[in-house]
C-alpha cells in the first residue's frame, strides 16, 4: 500500500481545514502498522481515503498495484470504520455475512460455517438473531469486526476496532488479530489510541500529529515484538511523544 504526497481538505464550521498535508506512508504486503496520534489529526481520514471513501484533492493511493479511485473495481480492502456501520434493517447473522452475499450466495454459503464459529469466538453466539440496536456498544463492535474478517481481503484497515470493548474480550480479540495477522499474511493498518496494544500488535508504529495530518515518526519494531526489558522504554517513548503531540487543553 503506498500513501504519495497525500493532501486532503474538508469545511469544517465554515472554516477551512487541512486535514492532510502531502503525506507519504509505505505499508510493505504483510506488514501490521498501528498508526496513533491524538484526536483530529487525521487518522480517520487517511483509512477513508486508502478506501476509496474520499478523494485527495492531491497525491495518489496505491493498494496491492491499482490506484484507488482510478482504477476499475473496489480496492482488496476490508474496512472497520470507526462507527462500526451496521445495518439496522439486518439480523447479526445478516450483518456479518453482507461481504460474502455481496459476492455470490455460494460465497455465503461457504462462509455461513466460519460466521459461525467467529460468533461463538468473539461470545456472540446466543445474538446471531438480534437486531444491532439490541446490543451494547462492545457486542456491536465485535460483529463489525466479524463483518470485517469474513469480507476475506488481503488488507484489513481497522479504525480503533477494540475502542468499546472490556479488557478481558479486548484482550482476546487482539490475540485473534494477531494469529489471523500470523496464520493468514494479511497486510493490516490499525488505528488505536492505545500505545501497549500498538507496541504489541505491530510491526512498525506510525505517530500522526496535526491537522494537518503529517508523519512526526516510523518506529520499526524489534522482528517478533519488543522483550518485556524494551516494552517499558518504548511505551515511555511513544508517550512522550503523544503528550508532544496533543494540543494543550484551552
Ligand atoms: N467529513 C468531514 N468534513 C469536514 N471535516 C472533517 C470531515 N472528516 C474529518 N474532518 C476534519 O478533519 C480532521 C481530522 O479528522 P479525523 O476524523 O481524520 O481525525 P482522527 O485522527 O481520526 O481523530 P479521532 O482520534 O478523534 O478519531 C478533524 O479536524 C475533523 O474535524
Ligand atoms: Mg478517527
């Protein structure tokens, strides 16, 4: 995935913001990549336009070889917005399968089975029924995460996906993203805010600061994840770069 002198522009209160500034980011096939950064810097808007969702007024986008927006197609992308996007009309059952129907409703078929065990994984078992506006935040945000798996692409981009979630689930739901990230070779862009989760998860992490939304560091991880001796080191690091970073309170 290549990010090329990326800028982005929106109105914002009538005002107008520069979201992104010629942002450049590589993300090498296979790599998991946490991108943090305070509130408003532009994490959000940098998944929306490696989607295909907005348009850079400059720069260009490229995932796995085919730029967004030009060429035919959507890119090989599954995406977990940050507002987890559920359909209100559909069952959790229905939910998650949305990807795969959208293909064929053989694909359905072939993925009903691993929908199911995902439910039964992620404690969702007895919900496959429910309506969305029948569950808690963190029962919504794991069937948009189940939706997200079972669309099958070769690049997840994941925009705070364990936000609303307990320690105990959100800790099992990170060990499953890690195995699915080991056992499958997915490309992954993940955006959280928290640091241990980053440092645990990744393979690179990226600091975001702004609007407008530029890179302020690339931190490569150790190959197999920080020893509990560097753990410390690098979440006082990343802390203190975030604090750096935030703006201060009015
Ligand atoms: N559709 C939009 N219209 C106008 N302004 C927008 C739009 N989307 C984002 N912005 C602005 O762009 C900036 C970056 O927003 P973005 O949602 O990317 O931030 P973020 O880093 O994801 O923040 P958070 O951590 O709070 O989710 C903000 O100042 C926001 O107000
Ligand atoms: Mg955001």
């Amino acid at each position: 995935m290549a990010v090329e002198r990326v800028s982005k522009r929106y109105i914002a209160g009538g005002a107008p913001l520069a979201a992104l500034e010629r942002l450049d980011l590589r993300v090498a096939p296979g790599e998991f990549v946490s991108l943090l950064g305070p509130s408003g810097a532009g994490k959000s808007t940098l998944l929306n336009l490696v989607a295909g969702l907005e348009t850079p007024e400059e720069g260009r986008v490229c995932v796995e070889g085919m730029e967004v927006g030009r060429s035919s197609g959507a890119p090989p992308i599954a995406y977990m917005q940050q507002k987890d996007l559920l359909l209100p009309w559909r069952t959790v059952w229905d939910n998650v399968l949305l990807g795969p129907e959208l293909r064929s409703g053989a694909e359905r078929e072939r993925l009903s089975p691993r929908a199911r065990s995902l439910l039964a994984e992620f404690g969702l078992e007895g919900f496959a029924a429910a309506w969305p506006a029948e569950l808690s935040g963190g029962m919504r945000q794991r069937a948009a995460l189940i939706r997200t798996l079972l669309c099958e692409q070769p690049v997840l981009l994941l925009d705070e996906p364990f936000g609303a979630l307990d320690a105990i689930t959100r800790g099992r739901l990170q060990r499953h993203l890690a195995r699915l990230w080991r056992e499958l070779n997915k490309t992954v862009l993940l955006v959280t805010h928290d640091v241990d989760e980053a440092l645990l998860l990744s393979t690179r992490v990226v600091l975001l600061g702004g609007p407008p939304g530029r890179i302020e560091e690339d931190l490569a991880l150790p190959p197999g994840g920080p020893s509990a001796a560097e753990l410390g080191p690098l979440r006082a690091h990343v802390l203190q770069r975030l604090d750096a970073l935030t703006p201060a309170a009015p």
